[in-house]
C-alpha cells in the first residue's frame, strides 16, 4: 500500500461523530465506492446475466461499443457483471481519457471492503486479524475519498488497495466484513490515514521517519511475536553490475560500485541515508530510494544491514513493507494470544477512535 497522493473524485463526505462503536449510527453501508480497476489503450469485453457480451473501446473522442460511438462515458450494470474475465459487483463505468479508457467500478463499501480484504490478508488467519484489517480497509478508503479529485477515488493496485471483487470473498472474509460493519477509525471526526504493512521486524516506524509529516497516531510501537512471517529474516546479494545499473538511473555516478554504508538510522532503527562508494569517489542516497531502485522485493524493508563483498554486497534485514501503522503479522500474533481487533486497533492506532458512522 502507498501513502501516495490520490487520483480521485470530489466528493462530501458526512463522517457522523458518534463517540465510539457502541453508540447508535447511521449505516456507512451505502457509500458508494470509486475504484479505477485500470486505465490504457487496450478494448475490454463487458457482460451481464442476461445480455450479450460487448466489446469497448477507446475512439476518437468517444467511448466506443461494439462498433458506435456512445459520448465521453458509458455505463453498464447487472447481476455477474464482468469485465473481461474480472467478476465485478455493483456498476462499471467507463470513461474515455487521454491514455485511452478508463475502467471505474462503482461499488458499495461493504462489498468493496469485502474484495479488498480477501486479496490484502490471509483469509485463514484468525477472525480478530480479519475484523482488524476489515476496519482498517474501509478507513483507509473512507480517507481517501475524502481527499479526492478526480473521477475515482482509488485504484485496485497496490498504490491504493489490492482489489480483487467477489472473486477473493470467502466465508472468513464475509463474516469479519459483516462483523465490523460500518466501524472505522477516526481522529478528530475524520477518517485516519490507516496505513498498514505485512511486518514490521518489531517495531513499527513513525510516519515522521518513512515519510517526513508527523501524524499523532502513526506513531512507533513495539510488536511482539512476529516470528511466524516469512518475513522475519530474509536475505539479499546484489552484484556490483546490478548496483550501478539501479544507481545510474537516480544520477549516482561513482564509476564501478565497490560497496554500500547505511551511515544514518530512524529512531525505529530503519536505515535512512546509504553512503555510495566507488572508484570514482562517494555519493549519498536514501535508504527509501535504494529500495524502490533495486526492487521491493528485492530490499523487502529499510530494516536492514549491509556487508560488503567481493562481488556486491549482502542485504540482511527483517520485516517487509514502509513499517507505518499495522503490521499484519503483529495483528495475528495478537490475536493468537487472546486479543479482539478493538485492542489489535488500539495498539497500532494509538488515540485513534473505533466509531460508527455514515457518509452522504
């Protein structure tokens, strides 16, 4: 999930200040969701129940289906709506942009919550993970659309929430979706920006430290317990060629790399600033930047350290994701000893209100 600035369309949004969860609330249910499944050149095949299946188009200034210019948008809705192979509940609108069609499920926040949790999180877990995480889905949306400027709110990618539909829904997933229904996260009557991560390799990160804003309730926190994640130790070797080719890119030239320094650390112990050296002489780079040069999955945290080789260096580090906000594998861990997904929430949210509430 990315913290980056939202594509999205300007909306009012209502959010009901109701003290906490328990108190009587206005349903959030209806809210109706703008997710950009994708954005290009390439035609699309829609179908419905009951009707036959279209193909769409980008034309000359138009939307175009099969074969006839219909404006600038087109909109189709339906029982087992698909796009493509792609299930979809609720509508589908299309728009036609620059880049060619823009492909926008029209969906209501259960329902998305839904598709979005099973594709976000193991769906074995335990339900107090899941009911976790549900409440952190449908806050982060509710935040986002808030903020909006455009003709959607989010996309169904990883630079929003990876959205998968009633494709990924399972009975687990439906049942915390249901559970939690209408719960968000608020600070000062407003949705918080409920950043998440798969784990943090102890401790989490501020948001002061990832992403230079200080935010009161992303603050960082121990975790306990994470040893399960995969994640948890993990190591990389790089090549000196591969170094210089992710470098190059980013305006470091140092002549032929022959090593990697962290030479500043976050108060979370993340690395911070790597100093480059080579046989031209040394650079500075962040440690943000070096990971998303050589690969997320590549560098999977800035929890790390360095030892240089012959031949590159070796990347050894723990946790996977930014560290902001949630960990998941520090959510399971707490519910495997006992905890509910209102103390789960309480711990990576601090001072953050579980409510109830509505939108209009």
């Amino acid at each position: 999930m990315s913290a980056a600035a939202v594509c999205g369309v300007a909306v009012a949004l209502a959010l009901a200040w109701t003290g906490d969860a328990a108190a009587d609330a206005v349903d959030a249910a209806e809210f109706e969701v703008r997710v950009l499944l994708r954005e290009g050149a390439q035609p699309v095949q829609v179908s419905a129940r009951g009707r036959a299946s279209v193909r769409v188009e980008a034309g000359r200034g138009a939307v175009v289906v099969d074969g006839k210019p219909v404006g600038q948008v087109w909109h189709s809705a339906g029982d087992e709506l698909r796009v493509d192979r792609r299930r979809l509940r609720g509508a589908l609108e299309v728009r036609r942009t620059d880049a060619g069609l823009a492909l926008i499920n029209r969906v209501p926040l259960e329902p998305y919550v839904a598709g979005t949790l099973g594709s976000e999180i193991y769906s074995s877990w335990a339900p107090a993970t899941l009911q976790a995480q549900a409440v952190v889905t449908r806050t982060y949306v509710l935040h986002r659309a808030a903020r909006a400027r455009g003709d959607w709110h989010l996309t169904a990618d990883t630079a929003g929430q990876v959205y998968g539909g009633p494709d990924v829904e399972s009975p687990a997933v439906i049942g915390a979706t249901r559970a939690t229904r209408g719960q968000w996260l608020a600070w000062g009557g407003e949705p918080i920006l409920a950043a998440f991560h798969s784990a943090s390799g102890g401790r989490t990160a501020s948001a002061l430290e990832v992403w230079g804003q200080e935010v009161p309730y992303l603050v960082s926190v121990e975790v306990a317990n994470e040893e399960d994640s995969p994640d948890t130790y993990w190591r990389a070797s790089v090549s000196r060629p591969t170094l210089g080719r992710a470098l190059a890119p980013l305006g470091i030239d140092v002549g032929p790399v022959h090593g990697l320094r962290v030479i500043e650390r976050s108060p979370s112990g993340r690395a911070q600033t790597v100093q480059v050296r080579g046989r031209g002489g040394e650079a500075q780079i962040s440690a943000r930047a070096l990971r998303e040069a050589l690969g997320m999955d590549v560098i999977r945290s800035t929890l790390y350290q360095l030892r240089t080789t012959e031949t590159g260096v070796v990347i050894v580090g723990s946790g996977h994701g930014h560290g902001v906000g949630m960990s998941q594998w520090g959510a399971q861990a707490m519910a495997k000893r006992g905890a509910d997904y209102r103390e789960i929430l309480s711990t990576f949210y601090p001072g953050a209100r579980l409510v109830r509430g509505g939108v209009q």
